[in-house]
C-alpha cells in the first residue's frame, strides 16, 4: 500500500518524480535540480534564413529551458522586445500561451510568418508597437490577464553601432547590423544612463503586467565601448532593484556561456581587448509584499 508520503508523487521514470504540489514549474525534482546551475554551455542551431537578417536573436531552445522552469504548461509569457519571435515560439513548442511587443515591421512580420509555419495550439500573438507603450498595446488587443513569466532580451545599448568585425562581416553580407533607425528604438539611444532610465521605465510598465511572485529574466550584456566596460548588465540590475513601489527582486544571474563562438584577434600586441563569450541571464522577481514593507 502507497504511503501518504508517496501518493504526493508520480514517478516519470528517467525524468525523476515529479511533486504534484509544485506551484512554480512541472519539473521533476531532478530537472529543477539540473537546471539551478549558475552557468550553462548553450550551442544553438544554426540560425534559419529568414532568422539570420536580425542582428541579434536569442535561441528558441534556450528560452525553452528557461519558460519551462519558470511556467506550467497553459500559462502565459510575456516579452516587451520581441524581435523575431523566438520566446513566443518557444512558449508554443511548450505549449504555453504568450505576447510580445516588436518596434520594427519587418522583425514583427518575419516573427508572424514563423509563428503561422509552426501552426500551434497555443494563443500566441505578436504586436506590432512601442514598449514603452505596452500596457496600452495590451488593453488595445485585449489582453487583460496578467502574465506568468516574462522573459526578453532589450537592445544592448548601442552595442550594435559599433563598428566591430563581427559586424562588418554582416554587412559585407546585406545583412542588418542595426535594428532600425527610429528614435523609439531604445538601442539608438547615445547617452548610457538615458537608456538605463527609459528601459527601467519600460520594466516599471512590466511589473503591473506581471502577477504578484512571477519572475522575469533579462538576457543582457556587459559592452565595450570607446577602450572602457560599461557594466549594462550589473546597471540593469541594480537599477530595476530601485523603483519604488515597482522594484524588482533580483534573485540570481545564470551565465550562457557561448563556446561555440569563434575568437577573434582583438588588441593583441597591444592592450586587453576580451572576447566576450558569455551572456547574463539576470533573474529577477515581482515580490508586492516586499514593496509595501518598504514604503511603511
Ligand atoms: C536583442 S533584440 C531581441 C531579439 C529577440 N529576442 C529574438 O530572438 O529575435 C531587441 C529587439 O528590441 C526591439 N526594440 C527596440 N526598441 C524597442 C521598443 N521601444 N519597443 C519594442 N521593441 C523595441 C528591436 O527592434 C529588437 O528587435
């Protein structure tokens, strides 16, 4: 006869035992286990032909990881920068529901034509739009509930303007190296600590949209820039942390690390010039109790 203790679980074989009180993921023990590692080594597939045109795509299958942790299966993803669709597809490949807003026509017509190859069960709907507009864009196209998780990857500053090797190889090859040339494109913005504020402006927007102890992960960089680090990825954290009654739990940083990228010759002979080949997943979480403690 099945113990108390037993019936709490099924047993998914290989996969482990899965705890049927989980509230955050359907992970089993194992999984949740494996994926709590601060690093990972992450190897994409080599990006599609209708992919390739943006300059800066994340892989669906990392995402996938990360929404299959912070979500059950039905629930409902978020991402304020959309690009090229890959979180919405990767919430469809794991049968999750999701949204995302994308500044350029041609990112957001590229992310709809994958997203209608795919053909999944899932809602998912891409908008065509402004982020810093996002709660209106979200009433504008009905969407009231609140989300689950959000995960997203904004501009690295103007990390795409530099004129590196990486990015004349690019347009050697007709390829964009910037996303566009709006001013409402957050990348295009000069001043470092101007594009701090408007894109913790942005998360202000994205916490209301978020259910109270949801998490959000920014994939974001550290960026050189004119012989000096500006450190994108520890200001984006600290700065989200201090909001008032919108700041963010930051709960960790889980390290991509890309080792499939090749090396290239940068200062040698001369001075330290890195090649970056990580990424920081900064994991941060909506805590209300947190904020109204604070503001007693
Ligand atoms: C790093 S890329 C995101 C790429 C995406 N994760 C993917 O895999 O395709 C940042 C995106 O933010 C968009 N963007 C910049 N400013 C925006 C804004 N104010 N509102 C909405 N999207 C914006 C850019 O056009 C760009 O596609």
């Amino acid at each position: 006869m099945k113990s108390e203790k037993d019936s709490k679980y099924i047993d998914l074989g290989e996969r482990g035992k899965l705890n049927l009180k989980n509230k955050l993921n359907d992970l089993t023990g194992k999984e949740w286990i494996k994926f709590s590692k601060s690093w990972f080594i992450h190897t994409p597939p080599r990006r599609k032909e209708d992919e390739v045109l943006h300059p800066a795509k994340y892989p669906e299958s990392l995402v996938e990881e990360f929404i299959t942790f912070f979500t059950k299966e039905n629930d409902f993803v978020l991402d304020p920068f959309l690009g090229t669709g890959s979180t919405l597809i990767a919430a469809g490949k794991v049968k999750r529901n999701g949204a995302g807003i994308e500044l350029s026509e041609n990112y957001y017509n590229t992310c709809l034509s994958r997203i209608n190859k795919y053909g999944f069960e899932n809602k998912l709907t891409p908008i065509l739009g402004n982020s810093e507009n996002i709660k209106e864009l979200m009433i504008q196209n009905n969407i009231i509930n609140k989300f689950d998780y959000v995960i997203t990857s904004p501009p690295y500053w103007n990390q795409l303007e530099r004129n590196s090797i990486r990015q004349k190889a690019r347009k050697d090859k007709g390829l964009d190296t910037i996303y566009s040339e709006t001013k409402s494109d957050i990348g295009n913005i000069k001043e470092y600590d101007e594009f701090i504020e408007k894109q913790a402006q942005i998360f202000d927007q994205v916490y209301d949209l978020l259910k109270d102890k949801g998490y959000l992960t920014i994939v974001t960089n550290n960026v050189y820039f004119k012989g000096k680090l500006f450190p994108l990825a520890y200001d984006t954290a600290i700065s989200l942390t201090k909001r008032g009654s919108k700041s963010w739990i930051l709960k960790d940083e889980k390290l991509w690390l890309q080792n499939d990228k090749p090396l290239i010759a940068l200062g040698v002979n001369s001075a330290w010039v890195g090649n970056r080949h990580h990424q920081f997943c900064l994991i941060f979480r909506k805590e209300e109790e947190a904020n109204a403690l604070k503001s007693k």
